[in-house]
C-alpha cells in the first residue's frame, strides 16, 4: 500500500507524543469506563467492531477494543492515521473503493475491513491523540447526522476520560504522597479551623485527626499561619508546639486552596527542622573551630583557586611568615605579591595541580623586611564546590631554624668543635679522595711538645685555649690551597695539595716550628710548646691512605727521637726499621701466645740485716733468630700491639708460682704496665695469680710508675686501694724521672719509693744528686715508706747510700738477675752487705 507522507508526518509531530506520553495512558491496564463507552460506540451504529485507537511514533495501540482480536497494528496500516491528521471526523462507505485503503492488508472483500468511521480524540492541549472508530466487513452507504453526533459526543466523551484519567491519577499519587510523606500536611478553612490532618501530623505534633479536626491551629502554631503570598508563606520558620508542651522549629509552606472558583481556606506543610536546627548550629561550631585551628595552626596555610591562582584564604601564621596582612593578599596571586619569587610559585602551583600526590618543595623567601626563611611547602589540589581540583591547598612550614641547626649538625660533623679545623672523619674522607684522584700532595704530621705538661700545670681550660691559638697559627701559616685538621687531642695535620710539594712542605713546616714555639699568653700565665713534623708525599712516599699514615707516623717518631721542635721527611731506611719492627712484633705475638716470656729476679737487699728481702722479676725474650731482646723494647711493643694483658697476667703468675718455691718470707715484686689499669681486669688477674700459686698476698709487690698516676689519676688509686685490701705490697718505681708530684703521697701511702738509678750514678760526684736521694729519703722515713735505690754497683755507692738512710739496695754489686731456682739459694748467713756498712 502506498501512503502519503502527510498523515504519517502528523502522527509524528513531537509536541503530540509529548502530551501523549505525558498522559501515561499507552500500555496502560484495562478500564471499564473506556471500554463501555467503545461497546456502546458498536450498539448504537450497528458495526461489528469499535475501538478508542491510540497512536505513537511505530503503532496504533487501542486502549479499549470492542470484538478485534489483537491490542495494535502497525501505524503504516491504520486507517486513524487519516483522522489524525485531518483533526476531523473520517467516514469510508467502502474501503475495497478507496484508493487510500484498497491495497490496505487488512482491507478485503470476504471478512476484512470495508466500513470504517472515525472520530479525532482532541484533548484540552489542543493536540489530536488518536481516534474513537468503528468498523465493519460490510460495505455501507455512510452515517446520517444523527450518528456523526452520537459518535463525535462519544469521542468528546473518550478525551474527557482521557483528561480525568490524568487528574484522578494525579490525585491518587498526590494522595499517596501525602499519606506517605514525613512532613505535615494540613489544612484549614478561612476561619482558620484545621479540616485535614495528615498521618504525619499526627507523628510530629503528637494529635490524632480526630482530636484536631475542627479546631484552630493556634494549638499548634501559636502565632498561625502566614497569609498566602508572603514572603513568609512561600518558606518560613516557625515555632511550634507538641501535645506534651515541648516546642520545636519547623519549616512552613503555604498556599490557598479552591474548589472551582471559590477559595475554601490554606493548606500548609510542615518540616520538623530540629534535627537541621541542631545540625546546623554544630556546623556552625565545627566551622568557628576549624576556623580557630586553621588562624592558629602554627604552620602557613593558604588555599588558591586553581584558574585564577588568586590567594582566598591566608592564616594568621601565614600573615607572620609573609610578613604581610592577609587581606593584602587575598585576591592578589604571586606574581602580583611577589614579582622576583611568583613565577616560581606558580610553576610549582601548575605542577601541584596536575599530580595526584601531594607535591613538596622547599624553598627560600626573603620578607620585606629583609629577613630571609626557609619555608617547606605541602601543595595538594582539592576539590570545590563548583568543581573537582578547584583549589590549592597548601601549607608552608618554617624550617629556618630546623635548617640552621642541620647546617651546624653538618659542620660539627666535619669540623673540629674547639678549634674550627676539619675534624678526623673530614680528614680522612679528604686524603682517601685524593689519593683515588691521583692527585699529588705533601703531608704533615704535628704533634705537639710538652702539651701534658701545660694541661696538667694549667688545667685543661687553659689546655683548651692553647690549642684554640695553636688552630689559628696554623691557618695562618698555611696558603689558600692548603688546608688543617685536627684528629686528635694534640694531633694536627696539614695536607698541601700541587706541585713543588718537597720544597713547599719543607718551608711550611719550619715556618709552623717557629710559629707554634713562640710563647702562648693565657689567663694563667704564658705556656711554652713547640712541633715536632713528619712528612710524607704522594706519590713518592706511598700510593694508598694506610701506607701514607703509616709512613707519616714513622717519621713523626724520628722526628720526636731525634729531639723537640724538629720536622723529618719519610725515607726508605724509616720503612725498613718498620718493616722490621713489625716482624717482631710478630714474633712477639707468637712468643706470649706460646709462654716464652720468661722471667729472671734481681735480689732487693735490706741494709738493716744484709739479708736478701725480696726480687724483682725481670721479663726476658730470647728471639730464636736475633737473640736477647731487651726488655725496654718488647715491653713497649707488648703495649703498641695490645698483648700486655695477655702477657702481664702470665708474667705475674709465673712469679706467684716461682716465689712460693722460696723460703719464707721471700717477697716477689712485679712491674705493672699502666695499661694493665685501663682493663679492669687487674684486680680479677691478681687473685686468680694468688689463688693458682698459692702465694700469700703479703709476699707478692707491685710495682708502678709515675707515668701511669699521670695518666688516670682517679682510676689508678681505686685500684691501687683495692690491691692493697688484699695484703699486697705497692711501691712506685722510677722515682724522679717523671712528672713527680707530691700531692701523689697525700691520696695514697706507698709501701716502698724506688730511687732511678740516674740519681744513683752521679751520687758520688753530684751534691744535687746527693740531695735528691737524701730528700727522698727523709720523706719516706716522715710517711713510713721504705725507700730503695736501683743501680748500685760498688761499694762506694753502698756507702753513701746506707748513710743517707736507703732501707734496701738493689743492683749489679749484689747480683745481676739470676733464675729463680738460684735465688732460692741465694741468701746465706752471712748476709750479702758486709757488717761494717751494714746499719
């Protein structure tokens, strides 16, 4: 079938489906007021069929149907298409005649469709919806007047329904809406008497319908309703009342009601706002809060919009940090506030704003009045109201101080906190990055000259203030180039770096030799020091770090042997004495580790009774190789290479073990290396001695030096103490030669004092020497102390000695060290002094 575009077209008109659909009628379920009316449509024209026919943009769908089979047809195929669009009524007598409908597939002459009458169903819109039709399979000559306004009152009839239809089902809703609502819905009439009464308003004010229907709303609004129109009545607040008493706030619309024409009262909801009330006004305290945190919060914070980078917000901290009012900067952007700075800060804005992590700069600002911060700033891109990543929220931390002190912590790390020159760990760094550069350079080694002895007759203060000086004569002896450290106590080295280093490094240190040998001026009166150098170079005098201070070490020490105040340059000859002395020190190692220290003992005579008091033991080595080795070096070595516990604790067993062999009462005396005191072994070392021999404390001396009272005084008469709880024997050897101090004999009373022999040497032809022995002698007698003199080796010395009052001899007169098993026999009953020097 061909159809003109003209009725389809109208079928199609966008405003007609609007209202169409609006109506919510397509589809919809059966109802018996349309479907009496398309019954009564068929009986009163006589048709077989009748239909109120509906029709959308694809089909006619019939909302009620009188003797058809099926619910729609395809719009291509219906005849209402016609009346639809002509928006009149259509009569065909006899389709299978009509051009328009005889090729129509429903259109036949045994049982198909030949008659068809149809109404337009107009509604109050103006737009045409559909058709209320009938048809026939017979043919007939058309409808007399009668039945065209029997059938167009029955149309009008279908779009009166249709229209009802929308408002009863508006109704319905609104009904189930109020009933359903949790607002109060109510009503009253122009004499303000309440006639409805929603369940909600039952819930909210706590009164049935029935108890309120009738009465003034005053019972619930003390001050009424607002007239309709207001500004009040379009949304208003209110007080409220309950049936207990209490009030609360309520939001109130209102608005007149008709019926018809006539206005019939007001009809008002209501909202119980108590809870958003309450809400708002912890909003409200939340905000003030937060606005108390974010003025206070001592950090800057700011916050921008991210288009136009415009400042809206700046703390009170922020004000501080700028320098600035808040309300200079807001509005304002960086560039406006800061032409040297803002573009950078906009770059980091930008930046901020196209990361999803929170961006962290840091960063220097210097305030307009000129003092400079360091700030670390936190940008994070927020969200807004209007947006997502509408802003910049940013907080800048002061972290000058925080800076300042890392900046100190840095150079405490490299630099020496007394005197400002590089510490050791700078030093050490420094040399072993030049020496993997292979850049040349000279070292020197400085090592101070009578430095104890400013500290201990001064105090370490005024030590402290010396070495502040002997840091600034350095530096001002060295060139721009060349550079100082200070890596120990009174340790300095100066590295000179380029070229010429032999004759640069030979004129520095003689230049530092005269410098630091002029006299020091302190509060305490004026020290006297001096430099002994070594110096090494790289690469002539080693190519790793290790070999250059071990070689500037070397020489350091020939410069010290070779007298004060001296610089000494390495050569070969210093590293073969090392090398050799490192080969026995190895030796050494081997020697202890195996037990072969042994021991002789040099008899100690009493000149009372001429009989032998006691021995000293003598440690001896005998290398395999070299022979003898002198006590006065491996001792040492023993020291240097960190042996002498091991090897003091076998020497003093062997003597406690050796003496428990001689006849009572025979004492022993052992010297004790000053190191032995910086263990905290000793006192365990000495009982385990006595316990194994089974030697009595009482026959077992110690002997100590002055060296070692100087180097921990506190330390070493606590232990001396605890040595002499157990019975034992203290003397102090070698007295005179050292630091002597007398204040030694006030905290601690010696058991005997030991002459140096140097005093000893020269007694008979030095009257100072004479004095020395017979001062020392006079003090032991005051403090009841024995006093020994060493090194006597004839009897002219005897002589003087025991007329100055020495209480025992020792020396090469006597005997000279002999073995253990010989001293057993040694004493005889004759006595070793003869009886006519014998006191």
């Amino acid at each position: 079938m061909d159809l003109s575009n003209a009725p389809k077209a109208a079928c199609l008109d966008r405003a007609r489906l609007d209202v169409l659909a609006g109506l919510g009628i397509l589809d919809s379920a059966p109802e018996q007021d349309f479907d009496e009316l398309t019954r009564l449509a068929a009986v009163a024209l006589g048709v077989e069929c009748a239909a109120i026919s509906l029709l959308d943009d694809k089909r006619q769908w019939y909302k009620a149907r009188h003797n058809i089979p099926f619910e729609e047809t395809p719009l291509d195929v219906a005849f209402c298409i016609y009346t639809v669009a002509s928006r009149e009524i259509l009569v065909v007598p006899d389709a299978t005649l009509d051009p328009r409908f005889r090729d129509n597939p429903f259109v036949t002459p045994e049982d198909g469709i030949r008659f068809y009458a149809g109404v337009p169903l107009i509604v109050n819109s103006g737009h045409c919806l559909g058709t209320l039709c009938v048809f026939d399979t017979k043919a007939r000559a058309g409808l007399d007047d009668i039945q065209l306004r029997l059938l167009a009152d029955l149309a009008r009839l279908a779009s009166d329904l249709i229209e009802a239809r929308r408002f009863n089902r508006m109704g319905e809703i609104a009904s189930k809406v109020v009933d359903a609502t949790s607002d109060a819905v109510l009503a009253v009439d122009p004499d303000g008497a309440i006639v409805y009464w929603n369940p909600a308003a039952e819930a909210m004010f706590g009164h049935a319908a029935r108890d309120v229907l009738g009465h003034g709303i005053e019972l619930m609004l003390p001050d009424g309703l607002p007239e309709p129109g207001s500004a009040a009545a379009s949304r208003g607040e209110a007080l409220a009342c309950r049936a207990d008493g209490s009030s609360f706030p309520v939001e109130l619309s209102v608005a007149p009601w008709a019926q018809g024409t006539t206005t019939r009262g007001v009809a008002a909801i209501l909202r119980d706002i108590g809870h958003r009330k309450a809400l708002q006004r912890d909003h409200e305290h939340a905000k003030a809060f937060l606005d108390n945190v974010v003025s206070n919060l001592p950090a800057m914070l700011f916050v921008k919009d991210v288009q136009s980078r415009q400042y809206l917000v700046v703390n009170q901290a922020g004000e501080k940090v700028i320098g600035r009012e808040a309300a200079e900067m807001i509005g304002q952007t960086d560039l406006d506030l800061f032409p040297e700075y803002g573009a950078g800060y906009e770059e980091r804005d930008t930046e901020a704003a196209a990361s999803c992590e929170p961006h962290v700069f840091e960063s220097t600002f210097t305030r307009d009045d000129g003092e400079t911060v360091h700030l670390r700033t936190i940008r994070k891109l927020i969200d807004g109201p209007d947006r997502p990543g509408q802003y910049i929220l940013g907080i800048s931390e002061d972290v000058t101080q925080i800076r300042q002190q890392e900046a100190e912590v840095l150079r405490l790390a490299h630099y020496d906190t007394l005197t400002g020159l590089l510490n050791r760990a700078s030093f050490t760094d420094r040399i072993h990055r030049m020496v993997q550069e292979r850049a040349p350079f000279a070292m020197l080694s400085i090592d101070l000259d009578r430095f104890k002895a400013v500290n201990d007759m001064f105090g370490h203060p005024v030590g402290d203030a010396v070495l502040v000086q002997v840091g600034e004569r350095l530096n001002s002896v060295i060139g721009g180039g060349d550079w100082v450290a200070r890596i120990g106590g009174d340790e300095f080295f100066a590295i000179l770096p380029g070229e010429n280093l032999r004759h640069r490094a030979e004129q520095v240190a003689e230049a530092i030799v005269r410098r630091l040998s002029a006299p020091f001026s302190t509060e305490r009166g004026v020290a006297h020091l001096g430099a002994s150098i070594g110096v090494v170079l790289m690469p002539e005098d080693g190519t790793t770090t290790e070999q250059l201070r071990e070689n500037v070490d070397l020489a350091l020490y020939r410069a010290k042997m070779n007298g004060r105040s001296g610089v000494c340059f390495f050569n070969s000859a210093m590293d073969a004495a090392a090398q050799d002395r490192r080969s026995v020190a190895r030796d050494l190692r081997q020697a202890v580790a195996n037990g072969e220290i042994t021991l002789a003992y040099q008899p100690l005579i009493c000149t009372r009774t001429g009989q032998v008091a006691s021995a000293e033991a003598l440690a001896r080595w005998t290398h395999p190789d070299r022979g003898p080795i002198r006590p006065d070096i491996f001792i040492p070595m023993a020291e240097e290479y960190g042996l002498i516990d091991v090897l003091g604790e076998q020497l003093l067993r062997k003597a406690c073990v050796d003496a428990q062999t001689w006849p009572e009462p025979l004492c022993v005396a052992v010297n004790l290396s000053p190191l032995q005191f910086l263990s905290n072994q000793l006192i365990a070392t000495v009982r385990e001695a006595l316990k194994v021999s089974g030697l009595a404390p009482q026959r077992l001396q110690l002997e100590v030096t002055e060296g070692l009272l100087i180097r921990d005084v506190e330390r070493t008469f606590a232990q001396l103490e605890q040595l002499r709880e157990l019975g034992i024997q203290i003397l102090i050897d070698d007295f005179g030669v050292g630091y002597s101090s007398l204040s030694y004999f006030q905290r601690f009373i010696f058991d005997k004092v030991k002459i140096d022999k140097s005093f000893i040497n020269d007694i008979a032809t030095s009257s100072a020497a004479r004095a020395i022995v017979q001062a020392v002698v006079g003090l032991g007698q005051e403090l009841g102390m024995a006093v020994v003199a060493e090194g006597v080796e004839n009897e002219e010395q005897m002589g003087l000695l025991v007329g100055l009052g020495c209480t025992h001899l020792q020396g090469y007169l006597f005997s000279h060290p002999i073995s253990a098993k010989a001293l057993a026999r040694f004493p005889d009953s004759k006595g070793v002094i003869p009886a006519r020097t014998a006191a």
